[in-house]
C-alpha cells in the first residue's frame, strides 16, 4: 500500500508540473500572440514595428524567466509550438528568428543570480553564486546589447545566411 501512495504522489506531482506548463502556454498566448497576430505589413510602418517590437520585448522577458528554471533546449522544446506559427504568420523571417531565439535562450542561461548555467558554473568553480554572478553581469550587458541590435537591425542576422544563399 505504501508504494502505490508513493507512486500516487508522484503522479500527483507530474500532473501539476503539466498543469502549470499548460498555464504557461495560456499566459504566452494571450500575451504574445495577440500583438504579433495583429501585426499586418500594410499597416502604419510605425505602428507594425512598435507591435513587432513590443512583442519580442515581451517573447525576450519570457526565455529570460523560462531560463531561470529550465535549460535551453527544454525551455525552445517546450515553447517552438506555440511561438513558431505566430512568428511565422506574422511574416518575421525565420533565420533571423533562428538567430535570435537562441542568443536570447543562451541570454537567459546566464542571467545574473538565478541564470541555469550559473548554478553549473559555480558546481565547477566552487565559488559563491554573488561572484559569479557579478563576473557574469558585462556578458549579460553584451547580450542585452545584441538582442538590440538585432531586433533593430535584422540585417545583422540574415546579411550572411543571404550572401550563402545567393551564391548557389
């Protein structure tokens, strides 16, 4: 009787670990989607670019706090089904969403004090998580710096992958 309880509660515990992904994907959803759902190239340029803009703000916020808890490949795993068909019905090009996507997931990795790599970091080097979190913070600045540049820029992204694909 007391194995079946012990599974019972880990059974209980695998349900609310779903449930809360599910909730998740809920809030990612009416958070995400609805602003590059309605993101339509005929629009106002502006009016496009700060719905674009605001959305992957918010996409940049949610791999930052899903990175806290989770490793890269798990937190692109978990989320790719439901952020793909919006990035794609939107009209974003996908390597350059390729691109960013995974700059942002490694940004999360190390965000200061709470970063998944951090805790493996200081597994390694045996120091205390303010250190390392403090030598981590200018690669934190630098990467902040580039999911900037890259949202502002897209070319910097796709300049090479279109240069490769010109010449076949």
């Amino acid at each position: 009787m007391r194995r079946f309880l012990d599974g019972l509660y880990l059974l209980c515990g695998a349900a609310a670990a779903l449930s809360l992904i599910a909730i998740g994907l809920l809030m990612l959803t009416s958070v995400i989607t609805r602003p590059l759902g309605l993101y339509v190239p005929g629009l106002n340029a502006y009016a496009g670019y700060a719905m674009a803009a605001s959305s992957f703000v918010a996409l940049t916020i949610f791999y930052i706090i899903l990175g806290c808890f989770l490793d890269g490949i798990s937190a692109v795993v978990l989320t790719m089904a439901v952020i793909e068909p919006m990035v794609k019905a939107a009209g974003f090009d996908m390597i350059w969403f390729g691109i960013f996507l995974v700059i942002v997931v490694e940004l999360a990795q190390i965000t200061p004090s709470v970063g998944f790599n951090l805790f493996v970091l200081q597994g390694l080097t045996n120091h205390d998580m303010g250190y390392i979190a403090r030598a981590s913070l200018p690669l934190f600045c630098m990467m902040v710096v580039a999911v900037v540049l890259i949202v502002a820029f897209p070319e910097i992204a796709t300049w090479l992958p279109e240069t490769l694909r010109g010449r076949s």
